[in-house]
C-alpha cells in the first residue's frame, strides 16, 4: 500500500467542515491557518482551494475568535464560504455542524477580498489605539484601550510573545526607543491617581474640582522589568492627553504637557528641566523628536484667531534645534491650516514636516515658514486620524475614518519633486480606526481598530465596497416585506435597500418611504403617560430621559423601567399604571420590547456579579419574558459572561426584536442572536463586522433587518428543512 503524503492527509482533514468548525473553535483561525501553511500541499497560494480558505481565516480572524459556542463558529463560517464558490464546493458536510435553526446573512461584504490584507490580530478584548514597531522590524507593540494591557508580537509566527498587564490602566500609546531597549507607555492608571474630589451631586461633571494626572511607565524589552515611571502634570476638564517622544540617543523622554515639553532623563532621579516656548503655548498636541536631534512640537497657542465661521486657537509649530544642550527655539505661528491640527511627523530624511488635522494632510517648510502642499478635502468626508512616512521617505500613509463607519487607508507618493499623488487605497473595514505604523522594511502597514490590528502590504491594488460608508439606523419594513428603509443621519436621508439583495441602497429622501409610528404623537404619548405616572422621577433614573422604555405596536400600551425600580405599564387608551413582578430587580434595565400582539412584553437586564481588581469582572445577562395579563414572569434566560475571559467575548446587547415565534438581539461586538419566544432559550447566533445597533422582523417574522455601522444586513431565519445545496440559501 502507498504510503499517504501528509499533505494529503491534512487537505482531506481541512475539507471536512464539522473538523474545520471544530478546530476553529479549539484553536482558533489563525492556529489552524497557520497549520494549513505548514502542512497542506498549496497552502499559500490563494488561487488554490486550500490556499483561499488559509488566506480567509487569517483576514476574517476576528469573526472567528472568542466565539459563544460551536453553532456560531459554523453559522459565520458558513456565510464567508457561501460566497467563495472557490472553497465552499472544495469541502464537505456542513449539514453536519450547521444548527437546526441557522442564521445567514445577506448584504454587502464583511469587508472587501483584498489580498493585500496579510492578516488580523486579534489578541485584544479592546479597540486597539495604538502601534508601535521595534526598531529592528522583530517585534510590534500593541495597546488596547481599556483592556489593561500592551501585548508585543512576534512577526516570524504572529503570537503574542508577553502581555503587560498594567492594573487599572486606561492605556494610550506605546514607544519604544530608537535603541530598542526600552518601551515607554503612556495612560492613567492607580499609580499615579487623580487630585481632587469628585462631588456626587455634580450630574453633569462641570463643578468638580477633579484633576486628571496620566503615567509614564518604562520598560526594559530584555528582562520586561519596569524600571522608571512619572507621572504628568494635573490637568481639569477633557483637554486631552499629554504626549511623549524618545530622544535619539534612548536616554531622556519628551513628555508634552498644558505649557510646555519636559525633558525625562529615565535613568536619572534629578529634577526633569522644562522647555517653555515664552508662554505662547496653550497645550503640546504632538511631538516628533528626529535622528538629527531636532524636536518638534505641534501646539495650541494662547491667542485665539479668525478660522472660517468661528474662532479657534492659533496653531504653532515649535522647533528647538538642540533641546538637550540649549533651550533656543523658533516658533512658526499661523503657519499652518486653519483646523483643529492634531499631529505633526518630520520627514525622515529632510527638514520637511507633515502635519495633519481631521480634514487632511499639509506637507511644510518651517525653516521657510512656507505650506508645499496642502490636501483639500470636503467637511463630510472621511476624517484624517493617522499620518506615518515611510522608512524610506517616498511614501506617506494617511489612515482615514469615519466614526461609527468605514475606515480606509491612502498611500501617497511623494519622493519625486511633483504634488503628492495618490498610488494607492485600500478600504480597511466599518469600523473606527485610529492606529497607523509601518514596518522598518517598509514592507508592511499596520492598522488598529475596534476589532484588532490588521496588517496590509502597501502596493496598488484594487477592492469593491458596496453598501454605507457610515452608520444607518431606524430599519422599516415595506409592508410586503421585500425592501427595507434605513435612515442615515450622516446625511439626514433615509435610502432603500432590496431584501433579496441589500447591496446597493437608493436615497429616497428626508421622509420615511414606508408607514411606520409617528415619532411626534408617539412622543406626546409617551410625555403624557411619564407624567401621570407618580413613582418615575426623570432627574433621579439612572438614564434620565433616556430610561429604557418601549411602546407596542398599536400604541395602546407603554412601559418604563428606571432605576432600582419596577417596570412601570401605562395603558395610553383608558389611562392608569400598573407593575410588573413582585420583588426589586436586580441590577440595571436595559431593554424593553413588547410581542406583536401586545400581551407579552421582553426585558433584558444585567447583573454585575463579581468585580475583582484584578480583571475578574462577571456579568450576567437577564432575558425575562412577561405575561402582562398577570402582571407575572412566564420564562427567563441567564447568559453568564467574564471580561477577563481569552475564550468568549463580552456581548452588550443594544437592540431586541420580537416576532410571534422568535427574540432576537443585536450587539456592539456585530453579534446577532436568535431565542425561542415561549422559552427564550438560544437557538442561534451570528456575526458581522461592525457594530449592531438596531434590527427588527419582516412582516413574515422570517427575516430581520440589522442596521448599525457596517450599514444594513438581511439575516434569514433558516430551519434545516429548508436548506438546499451545500452552501445555498432559503429557495
């Protein structure tokens, strides 16, 4: 008998899709990607098969990992395939590891195939704000914004090699130093607390006398031990982070504070000496200290100037030639666009510096005090939230993002002595995105987002994006249930989508297209009914005017839930009030929902079980069904969840629906979930990029609609008798 090539052997495990869902689920997409490259004959190549799938599960990891259970990894899995022919007919027996109730998606892409994407990282359980390559390209440093941690990656496999985990630190960015030695990392943590006191009855933040102050923290990056740290100087109010910048000889830390820049000698205890460019300044907003010894810093200033309808403080470049050695220094004032400037990066080979604002990007002289290009831009687009040069200075990236849409990433030419021009675009994902590094090589860009750190070879190439670029909200069925209308309130419109195939939306004006509530007279019910209702008082819930409430279908009926008490009917026809349940509730409400027919009503709630210093924080989500002619509960679902957990993420509902057969939820992570009504038990769950934000049942009760900022998703409610075909959809 042949021996079998172990090559074989591994495609023929690879194409069964139940072992695949399995091993995703055990291991996680990138282990088993990476399994794929070193044991599957074409295995990298992704013309092939088996190359395609490797290549699939590296770029859409983060849909993949810290799953709720088995049926979610095949549901997600599934819709990727179904629309990849190339894979979904090379494997076998996805009716195997498919639930019997399935949930599949339809609309535009989770995010364009763009082969230039090399992979995601997803190590975090926070949006990533912040990037950092070594020195020698042999390690990236990444920080989750509340997440606690700073993880440093390994390029030769792409694993996390060390966490730090920093106790009750909100983090912002981390530096190493020229040398590679030392790690710098900035945020507010318990080391260094807050002055001040923060005073209860202040509702609105404004009459406190609460003063943020940030830490430095130093690391050495052989041993990992700390070895320096300091904290900033006080600073009331929300004006912002300080920032920091390595000297070129690794020794002294830059930190740019309200007045000025303090230069930190690490390794010495001595008082740091200040750099005070004559009172001018109002607050350092960046800083860029280059090989040649040269810092320079973006600043507010103090006077206050014309910039097209409004005023806003003057913009000053502040440049001090030898900062270690003489305190002289030249300052450009009004010399650059009128905008809230929030970065500058000197040219790696020149005296050219890039600064950068939310409209776009200016390349400037300040030796001349000259602008040799400015980038125009129109106020509605994309914002500016990153510039990076390349190693070599021909390149400048220029990292754009919506909030609460799509983020896309732009690469200029600028080596030659013509304009910058544009070589290259490559659209990210719907998602904030606000962390831009390239590698020392230059062979590769690094962004950071809300679902982890993606990395993308910088060359031309070519993606597709149909659908939203930001935010859609409010989905309404057409009576017939074969179109929805989502509002835009980027644009103030609402648009049309077809339910078969909610690809490409058509604006149908500031009007809803179809019958939906009057918000008005809803709102004048709602008013009516708050104030006849003497147990709710608006300045004391927890939410304000913004307590969780819901109304029914034919307006007949509102409920309010605020906080520590019951929740509050209101019959909006005869008049009067009533509570629901007997006992105090436990933890805080946040969603209410009636059934179609208004005798039942859905309420989620959540418990904060444990919350530990150490990350050990457990909640557990509440699903309570009630019977409103008896004012009883008739069903109740607990899902349990841990913040610290490596293995499932932390889901936070933000929208219910309710059919007559079926509940389902819509998350901030872009989790979709399906409950049996009478029980409420789970049936099943998905996931898309973006986060979720509403969703609501056809007329039939056998599709939703999910809207938030990946823009608009039809999800079929699927039973298994009404598969057909491998990777088809409902006939």
């Amino acid at each position: 008998m042949d021996k079998l090539d172990p090559s074989d052997s591994q495609a023929a495990l690879t194409r069964d899709f139940p072992t695949l869902v399995d091993a995703i689920l055990l291991r996680g997409p990138q282990a088993v990607a990476d399994s794929i490259d070193a044991r599957a004959r074409g295995g990298t190549d992704p013309r092939s098969p088996v190359g395609h799938l490797r290549w699939l599960l590296l770029s859409h990891a983060h849909l993949l990992v810290r799953s709720h259970d088995r049926a979610e990894v095949a549901c997600v899995l599934h819709d990727l395939l179904a629309r990849r022919p190339l894979v979904s007919e090379w494997l076998t027996g996805a009716e195997r590891a498919l639930p019997a109730v399935q949930l599949t998606v339809r609309g535009p892409a989770t995010a364009p195939d763009d082969l230039r994407l090399v992979r995601v990282l997803t190590g975090h359980r926070a949006p990533v704000r912040s990037l950092e390559w070594s020195p020698d390209g042999e390690r990236l440093a990444t920080v989750g914004s509340h997440d606690t941690s700073v993880l440093i990656w390994n390029p030769r496999d792409w694993t996390p090699e060390r966490r730090i985990g920093i106790e009750g630190a909100a983090l912002d960015v981390a530096l190493w130093s020229p040398d590679g030695q030392r790690l710098a990392v900035l945020g507010r943590s318990d080391r260094f607390p807050d002055l001040g006191e923060h005073d209860d009855q202040d509702r609105f933040g404004t009459e406190g006398r609460l003063e943020h102050v940030h830490t430095v923290l130093v690391y050495n990056t052989v041993t990992w031990e700390e070895i320096a740290a300091t904290h900033t100087a006080p600073r009331s109010g929300f004006s912002g982070r300080p920032v920091i910048s390595w000297s070129p000889d690794s020794r002294t830390l830059a930190v740019g504070e309200d007045i000025g820049v303090r230069l930190w000698t690490v390794d010495d205890g001595e008082r740091s000496p200040w750099l005070l460019p004559g009172g001018r300044v109002r607050q350092v907003l960046d800083l860029d200290w280059s090989p040649d010894g040269a810092l320079t810093a973006l600043t507010q200033g103090r006077e206050w100037v014309q910039g097209g309808a409004s005023s806003m403080p003057e913009s000053l470049l502040v440049t001090w030639p030898d900062p270690g050695r003489a305190p002289a220094y030249s300052v450009w004032a009004r010399g650059v666009p009128w905008d809230p400037i929030t970065g500058v990066r000197r040219h790696p080979g020149n005296d050219r510096v890039c600064v950068y604002s939310r409209r776009g990007a200016a390349l400037c002289e300040p030796s001349s005090e000259r602008i040799l290009w400015q980038e125009e831009r129109a106020f509605e687009d994309a914002w500016t939230k990153a510039v990076e040069w390349s190693p070599d200075g021909r390149a400048l990236a220029e990292l754009r993002s919506r909030h609460q849409g799509w983020s896309d990433l732009v690469l200029w030419e600028t080596g030659g002595p013509a304009e910058p021009s544009v070589f290259a675009r490559i659209e990210c994902a719907p998602e904030e995105t606000t962390a831009l590094a390239w590698s020392p090589d230059g062979g590769l860009v690094a962004t950071g987002g809300d679902s982890g750190v993606r990395l993308w070879r910088p060359e031309p190439g070519t993606s597709h994006r149909s659908g939203f670029d930001t935010r859609v909200s409010t989905p309404v069925w057409s009576p017939e249930g074969d179109a929805v209308a989502v509002y835009s309130p980027s644009v103030g419109e609402w648009s049309v989508v077809d339910a078969r195939d909610p690809n490409e939306p058509v604006r149908s004006g500031p009007e809803c297209p179809f019958p939906r509530l009057d918000p008005g007279a809803q709102e004048e019910l709602i008013e009516a009914a708050r104030h006849e209702g003497r147990d709710f008082d608006l300045y004391t819930s927890m939410y304000g005017p913004y307590a969780p409430d819901a109304i029914s279908p034919g307006q007949e009926l509102y409920a309010l839930a605020g906080r520590g008490s019951h929740i509050t009917l209101f019959d909006l026809v005869d008049g009067g009030s009533r509570r629901l349940g007997a006992g105090w509730p436990e933890g805080r409400w946040m969603l209410l929902r009636f059934t179609p027919e208004a005798d039942r009503l859905v309420s989620l709630h959540v418990r904060t079980l444990t919350r530990e210093r150490d990350g050990d924080w457990v909640e557990e989500l509440v699903l309570t069904l009630w019977d409103l002619d008896t004012g009883r509960q008739s069903a109740c679902e607990r899902m349990r969840q841990t913040w610290a957990s490596a293995m499932h993420r932390v889901d936070h509902p933000r929208a219910l629906a309710v059919s007559d057969r079926h509940l389902a939820w819509c998350g901030e992570d872009g989790t979709i979930a399906l409950h049996d009504l009478e029980t409420l038990k789970p049936l099943s769950r998905t996931r898309t990029s973006g986060a979720t934000s509403d969703v609501e049942f056809s007329p039939d009760g056998n599709t939703l609609a999910v809207v938030g900022e990946g823009g608009v998703r039809v999800v079929d409610v699927v039973h298994s008798d009404q598969r057909w075909g491998l990777f088809g959809g409902c006939p």
